[in-house]
C-alpha cells in the first residue's frame, strides 16, 4: 500500500539519462517503489497519462527568502515545479544581525524584503522562526557576504582591520554550523563591492572546512566579465571551495560574445580539477535595485548615507559626471544598458511609473536620466528596483547548452495579489522553468528535455551534495513535478509579469501534494534542508 501512486507518466529521472515510461510509488516522505505498478492500492492516485515524471525542480539562484515571509504557499515558484530554492544569494541574507547596524542590513536589502519583522540575530535563529511557520517548498539558505560584512564592519568602504575579519569569520563559521550550507557574494553591491579578493579567500576556506559552497554574483559582467570569473575561480583554487558563478551573462551590447569566452575560462578551471559551475535564467534582460547605477563610493556608510548625499549638489553633480563618463574598474550599468534598456520595475511611493522606461520619464521630466535616477533613489529611500535590456541570445543560448550551467531563477516566490502583485517585477519569477522546457527545449530545440531537466535537478543536486533529492530514485525524497512537454509554457512578460505558466500539472514536496491538477493546495511541506540531514553518511 502506497501512500500516494503517480501513474502512467514517462520518468526523466534527472541524471540526464532519456525518458521511460512508469509508474511511480510513494510511502511517507520518499519514492518507495518505480515501474509497473497499476494493480498495487495507494492511498492517493494522479494520473500522469501524457506527463513527464520528473525530480522537482531545484531553483539554485533565488532571492525567496526575503519574500516567503509574505507568501509562504511560493506561489510563483511552486507553479513552475520548482521544489526546494537556494536562497541568501548575492550576498544579500537576513541575517546574521548585528544589533548597531540592523538599520544598515534593513535599508540594504530594503529593495528585496517584503513582510520581514527581523526579530532575529543569528542565521540560526532565523531560520528556526522562518520554518515555524512552514512553506510550500524546501529551502537552502546561503549566508550573504554582504549582510555578514554589515554585522561586522558596518558600511565601511575600506578593507576590514584584522578584528573585523575574525568577526566575520566568526559569523560565518557560526552560520555555517547553524545551517547556512555556504556563502554569497555580491561585488557590484555596496558594501561587498569593497571587499578584496583575500578577504573572500579567507572567508572561502571557512566554508570549505564547513563543506559549504560558495556562489558569487561576480564584480563584473560586462567589460570585466573574464577577470571576474577568474576572481571566482582564484577564490576557489586558494580556499578549495566549490564554486557557483551566478547568472552568467555578458552586460551591454559591447560585451556580447563573451560568455563562450567565460565559458573557456571554466572548463579550464574544471579541467584542472576544480568544481567550479554557472547558472544562468532563460532571459536578455536583467534586473536589480536602481542603486546599482551609483558609483560604489556613493553608498558609502550605507543607504540613509547616500540619500543624504543625493541632497548635496556638489555630488550629485560628481555621481552625474562619473556615470557620464565612467570611472576606471567601475563596471557602469547605465552604459552597458543605455538609459533607453532601463525600466523601473518597482517604486512604492510611485506606482504609476512602474512599467515605464527612464529614458521616456525623463524626457517627458525634462530631466536628465540619471538626475530622475537620483530623485527616485532619494525620495524612496533607495528602493527602487529596475529591469536592464542588455543582454544578448547568442549568449543567453551558449550558456543553457553548456553541461557545466543548470537552471537558476534570480527570482522570488511572488503571488499576483495583495501588495505582492502591483510591482512590474522581471517575468523570471514566474516564468524561468517553464520557460526553458517551452522554448528553449520543445520549440527550438536547443537541448534535450533530459538535459534540460538534469539542468533543473540532478545538476544542481550534485553541486550541493543533495544526496537524495533531484533525481527519481527508490530511497530518494519524494519531490516531484509531473509536467506536459507538449503544453508547458511561460505565460509572464515585462508587461504582464504576474501570470503563472502553463502545463505544470503536479508537484510534490516531501510527498505531500502542493499542486495538484495545477492548482494549488495550500499544504506548505517545506523544509529547511540543513546538510547533516541530507548527507547521509
Ligand atoms: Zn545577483
């Protein structure tokens, strides 16, 4: 007697080997049995007749856990098929908190946090008051370089002195035995873009001696683009940590054609012997807080620091000079975009020009673009996100084929109501799965669907050392998405971003039933995953 049976569905099982028709056999949290099994009495039946049985998918770069606070069914993510997410990336986490600078670590990720009341201070005890409550998927938690240099060291746009250092080498140690499973970084962000390469090092063997990770939103990803894949990869080489590049990409026209070469620069790095792996989301734009186009010296002591500073006309003056004609080393997204590849994506305090390109806005203003941009940032205390058109297909397609890149959303599990459904937000948090198996997979063919999913699942699970989950296997945990090749589709657009895609029919978590018939159940099975419990020895 099976608890819950799937039947009739062809099994991709994650490992990249092709489809084959069975059926599937769940007892408690795990897949008990795989094949024929249609005479055998299960508690639940779903019929997976024209579906593919597929391991649930693992979104290795998100943002969620700034956003499930608020939306703990993970609507967006869950209806995609995606069952556990890493979160905490970009060096952004909620925690740890160092009670002198909770207001600086509030104000940083200010752009991202829905619904967050930060009564915590270490990474332990918020996850232990984030999983209370139960979410709809599972979820891995990186610590953010960024929010663990705030802790220690505040916004200080300087090298740490020698105490700041073991304080955050302390913090992440402690994180680490607390369940961080390893550690962002985000170097074009303020204050991780004032770190130093042997900081990071020195935080890297940390987390190797801890078996963590480490994935970095890298410093650059335009004209810097090489230099800062082997910034990456010297992290990993001296510290002997796994790494992640997060969201390959190659920023602004003048940069396209450069991910073959980062690609280049990763096989090299695995050739000689390193883990090092990419993940990308099937896009051409990309999208961040609008404080991302200020030189990093304007953040400097943190975002009420900078509003103040976006009063003062000498520096605006300064900001408007620099971005115009840029600063050496200084990877300048307004140019890599243009002002008419910017959209503002969210602005609270200005809803109605969400949606809205800056260029337009500020021609109809009168104003100069980056003037606007430093009104918005100073009226909405920085939070302000923006969408940048500036990416290119070749690109975008060289990395999802390449066998060493998996799937990864850069997205949040968002929900098309209340106030979490107002904002014109980047369609990836809707769309970034589907999207793949639709377009890139059944419509033009790019990889094959087994591929496609060993990107989603087994790829990422190796990465992580998740042993029992993002593969079909007797003994493996039961997360699961059944899904119709022939049907699934992203729905969401920069204009319409809040429509949930297409032929995602079940989803399980930890065999329990989350999507069904593609609605929603409202169980929330979901589990912190803590890497004692999902490596068994
Ligand atoms: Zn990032």
């Amino acid at each position: 007697m099976y608890d819950l049976m799937i039947e009739g569905g062809l099994v991709v099982d994650g490992s990249g080997r092709p489809p084959a028709p069975a059926d599937v056999g769940f007892r408690d949290d795990r897949i008990e049995a795989i094949g024929e099994l249609s005479r055998e009495p299960a508690g639940v039946r779903l019929s997976a007749t024209g579906l593919v049985i597929a391991p649930g998918f693992i979104d290795v770069h998100s943002h969620s856990d700034f956003r499930l606070w608020a939306n703990r069914r993970a609507e967006s993510k869950i209806r995609q098929g995606v069952t556990t997410e890493v979160v905490g990336n970009c060096g952004f986490s909620p925690a740890p908190i160092a009670p002198e600078f909770k207001g600086e670590l509030q104000s940083f990720a200010g752009f991202l946090a829905r619904g967050l009341d930060w009564e915590w201070r270490s990474l332990g005890e918020y996850l232990r008051r984030f999983e209370a409550e139960g979410s709809a998927v599972n979820v891995i938690q990186l610590a953010g370089h960024g929010a663990i240099r705030i802790a220690a060291m505040g916004f200080a746009r300087r090298p740490p002195t020698a105490q700041e250092q073991l304080r955050m080498e302390r913090l992440l140690t402690s994180s680490l035995e607390e369940g961080a499973w390893g550690f962002s970084s985000g170097l074009i962000y303020a204050p991780g873009s004032y770190a130093e390469t042997d900081e990071l090092i020195a935080l890297a063997r940390i987390a190797r001696e801890a078996r963590g990770l480490y994935a970095s939103h890298i410093r650059g990803e335009g004209v810097n683009l090489l230099t800062s894949v082997r910034e990456a990869i010297r992290i990993g080489r001296e510290s002997g940590v796994p790494v992640e590049v997060s969201h390959l990409k190659a920023a602004g026209r003048a940069n396209w054609g450069k991910v073959a070469e980062a690609l280049a620069v990763i096989d090299q790095g695995r050739r000689e012997g390193q883990d090092v792996t990419a993940d990308v989301y099937p896009y051409l734009a990309s999208s961040t807080t609008l404080s991302a186009l200020l030189p990093a010296w304007a953040l400097e002591n943190g975002i009420d620091a900078m509003v103040a500073r976006l009063g003062l006309p000498e520096v605006r003056a300064r900001i408007a000079a620099e971005v115009t004609s840029g600063l050496p080393g200084w990877e300048n997204p307004a140019k890599n975009a243009g002002w008419d590849g910017i959209m503002i994506a969210a602005c609270p305090g200005r809803p109605e020009i969400e949606g809205r390109h800056l260029a337009d806005l500020a021609r109809e203003a009168g104003q100069a673009p980056i003037e606007l941009a430093m009104d918005l940032l100073r009226a909405e205390r920085g939070r302000v996100a923006m969408i940048l058109f500036q990416l290119g297909e070749d690109d975008l397609r060289k990395a999802l084929g390449h066998p060493a890149v998996m799937i990864g959303s850069d997205g949040s599990a968002l929900a098309p109501y209340g106030d979490l459904g107002g904002e014109k937000v980047h369609p990836r948090n809707y769309g970034t799965f589907p999207r793949v198996l639709g377009t890139y997979v059944r419509d033009e063919g790019l990889l094959p669907l087994e591929e496609a999913v060993r990107k989603m699942t087994g790829l990422p699970a190796q990465k992580l050392d998740l042993r029992d989950r993002g593969v079909i296997r007797v003994g493996a945990k039961a997360d699961v998405t059944c899904f119709d090749p022939r049907l699934v589709s992203d729905r969401a657009t920069y204009a319409e971003p809040h429509r949930y895609p297409i032929g995602i029919r079940h989803v399980i978590v930890n065999g329990r039933v989350v999507i069904r018939d593609g609605e929603h159940t409202g169980t929330l099975p979901g589990r912190v995953l803590r890497r004692e419990s999902e490596r068994p020895l």
